[in-house]
C-alpha cells in the first residue's frame, strides 16, 4: 500500500463510508433530534511507537453530554483526511450523561517511516453526522534509541508494571515507559496519564 497516495488508503479501506455518506447526503427524514458528545480525553489522543511496530491501540472516552439517547446506528467514522485506515468504531446508545470508553486498533503500521501521523473520526448518529472531528495523533520514533532506553530502565518498567498490577497485553514496556518518562517517573502521575 502507497502511504503517501490519500486515495489508495480511501479505496483500500474495507469499511468505506461512500454508504453512509450517500445516506447522509439522501436524508430527506429528519426528525429533529440533536445527538451530541465529549471526548472526555482529547487531549491526551497521542500515541508514540517505534518504527517497526505493527500496532497502536489507544482509547477514546466519550460522553453523551445530551439530552436525547443516541440512536443504535451511532458510530465513529473516519475521516477520508486520515492518515490511516481502521475500521469504524461502532458506539453504544448512551444515554444522557453516560460515559463509555472505546478501543481503537490500528494496525499494518510497520512499514511507516518515522514521523507524526493523524487519524480523525467524526460522530455519526441518527443518520448525521453531529458535532467537531475527534483527532488523535501517532508519532513514529526511530527504534535505535528506544531499546536502549527502555534498557537502561527496564527495572523501573518492571516496578512500575508490578505496584500497579499493569497487563503486558494492554501496556507494553514501551508505552509505560514512554508514560515514566513524560511524568519525571513520578509513578502516581504515569499511571493517571495512561487512563486521562
């Protein structure tokens, strides 16, 4: 796959959203209903890997801060500007002032050089799409220097896994690393930034 050709990643995509976008453009019944939300963790949307990584797998937390139930068709889709291409993330019909949590997985990253990358979804319920683009960032790092940090601090890794009983499934040495660092390896600190 060509990363830097927009269109073959677009076409490539086996969840295009030509479909949705026709019924969006089609609507003629509209019943009135305002559906809206909160990414209640924007701001922490980034993820940092190492060139060579297959995968980045972070979280979105969203609010329905509301009035109206989202319909059972809500979902967060991507936007054709992204620089990736996962499937659409298919969203619970929370209710007012509810608040879930979603897993997103990119995968087939492994051949990206090093750089900063963006994906953006946009909330799509009730045959509309409502509200701002939700991004989240992905920066591709050289490997070279990420072994050997996580080396020279693999027993703090370890003590940090352990205080707080970390699955090496969810939170690999490199992302809890990368959360030491940024926190000063203040433990307290890492561990609330990985659930912000």
């Amino acid at each position: 796959m060509n990363i830097n050709n927009k269109e073959n990643r677009i076409n490539d995509n086996p969840k295009n959203n030509d479909n949705i976008i026709d019924k969006i453009n089609n609507l003629n019944n509209d019943d009135g209903r305002i559906y809206s939300y909160d990414c209640t963790n924007s701001i922490h949307l980034s993820e940092y890997i190492y060139k060579g990584t297959d995968e980045v797998v972070f979280k979105i937390d969203l609010k329905n801060n509301g009035n109206e139930t989202w319909d059972n068709d809500s979902k967060l889709l991507v936007d054709p500007t992204s620089d990736f291409v996962t499937d659409n993330i298919i969203l619970n019909p929370q209710k007012a002032n509810e608040e879930k949590h979603y897993v997103v997985t990119i995968k087939d990253l492994k051949y990206y050089p090093t750089g900063e990358y963006k994906i953006i979804f946009q909330f799509y319920s009730g045959g509309k799409i409502h509200g701002e683009k939700i991004g989240a960032k992905i920066k591709i790092k050289e490997k070279v220097d990420a072994n050997k940090e996580i080396n020279e601090n693999i027993d703090k890794i370890k003590e940090f896994r352990n205080t707080f009983n970390l699955d090496e499934r969810e939170f690999s040495d490199e992302k809890l690393f990368n959360a030491l660092k940024e926190n000063n390896f203040d433990y307290g600190k890492a561990f609330n930034s990985l659930y912000d």
